[in-house]
C-alpha cells in the first residue's frame, strides 16, 4: 500500500486536498494531507522554511509511513524537496504539482527576479506575512466561480521567513524519484531549474490542461495521475 502524504502551497493548508484524498483511499493507499505552520488551522505561527521540512518530516516518522509518495504543490516544493531527501528509505516517489523546486542555498523569492519586490513588501506589509491573493489574481486558471471562492476564502497570510530562508540540500535533487506536473494555464513550459531536472532519467514530466491550483479545478484528474504516479 503507498502512503500518499500532500502538502499545498501558499496560503492552503490540508483542507485544499480534500477532493484528491478519497479518491487515493478509495483505490487502496493510506493518503495523509499536511498543513505546515502558520497556515490554516495552525494560522498566526510564524516559522521558517526550515520548520516546513520539520512538519513534513516529523508527519511521516510520526505516522510510520513507508513506501511514500511525497506530494507538493507550488511553493511547498519547496520543502517536500529538502524533505524527500531526509526521509531516506521510506520515500518511494516524490510529485511536484505545478510547483517551485529547492536549489541549495537558495530560497523561494531568489526564483522572483521581477516580484521578489512585491512579496518582500506585502511581507513587510503585513507583519511577517504574505497576503493571500484576490480573486483577480487566479483568474485565467480554470477555476469556476465556486472553486475560486473556496481557493480565496480559505486561504490564509503565508508566513514570510519561509518564502526568504534559503533551501538546504544535502544530493543532488536529480537523483530522487519524480514526477512533475505542469499546468498549462500557468505556463506551457517548466521554469529552467526543472528543465534541467527533467533531463535525469529518475525524472517523468506530466502536463496538465488546467490551471495552477488542480486539486480545485481537476481533482480527479489529479487523483488519477498520482495513482499513476505510485506505480513508477
């Protein structure tokens, strides 16, 4: 049985999984859906990048999970890539949704050479944290009305120090098992840093046509494609 633990990116916390879970329980795999600090119903905290690995990390050691297929969605790529490396024997896969990838000594803004700015201030804004954005700002990502709606409301300030504090890796991320997902609303092709990456053999590249949040716009597809995943 694959054990499927799922981190969202800015702003979400596990409740954004809540239409991919059934379907990875329902076809036979535990599926385990992680809310780092500060975010959701741990709102407020601030924390680090650093203390985003330890969430991912101490989940997975907590629960015993083995044979896991490590999932992240936009930023939280982030840390489930540093974490992936640290959980050792117990990682079967790791899935990149759409997502940022860790490169050592770097953080999450140095990939923002035009909005490093605007993230930096709304941070500076805003107590330390990232504002969540306006539906204006997901617009063109295939999200109806409703799905939108419920990305907005539910998302909550994104704790800065995470976004600036810079990823440390100890192999390089080409060596672990993936799977990247783009979402072709969001851009036709991955960014530089996973071009590369794709060049490995332990690296398959899937294309989504939908937008930058799947688990809202297609979570069924989603669901279908890390059961795939599982089976690399």
């Amino acid at each position: 049985m694959t054990e499927y633990v799922l981190v969202a990116g800015a702003w979400l916390g596990a409740w954004a999984w809540d239409e991919v879970v059934p379907e990875l329980r329902a076809a036979g795999h535990g599926a385990h859906a992680v809310t780092l600090s500060g975010l959701a119903e741990k709102k407020g905290v601030a924390a680090g990048q650093r203390t985003h690995v330890a969430d991912i990390v101490d989940a997975i050691e907590r629960l015993d999970l083995r044979d896991v297929v490590l999932v992240g969605h936009s930023y939280a790529g982030i840390p489930v890539g540093q974490a992936a490396e640290r959980i050792g024997d117990r990682l079967a896969r790791v899935v990149f949704v759409d997502s940022s990838v860790p490169t050592d000594g770097e953080s999450f803004v140095s990939g923002w050479p035009d909005g490093r700015a605007m993230v930096e201030g709304s941070i500076a804004a805003n107590g330390g944290f990232w504002a969540p954005l306006g539906a204006e700002d997901a617009a063109g990502q295939g999200l109806d009305d409703a799905q939108l709606a419920r990305l907005v409301d539910g998302s909550t300030p994104h704790p800065g120090a995470s976004l600036t504090e810079p990823a440390e890796l100890t192999r390089p991320l080409g060596e672990l098992p993936a799977t990247y997902i783009k979402c072709l609303l969001d851009g036709a092709e991955p960014n530089d840093d996973v071009a590369t990456l794709l060049k490995s053999e332990n690296w398959q590249l899937v294309r989504m046509d939908t937008g930058h949040w799947p688990m809202f716009s297609q979570p069924h597809e989603l669901a279908r494609i890390l059961l795939d995943a599982a089976r690399k």
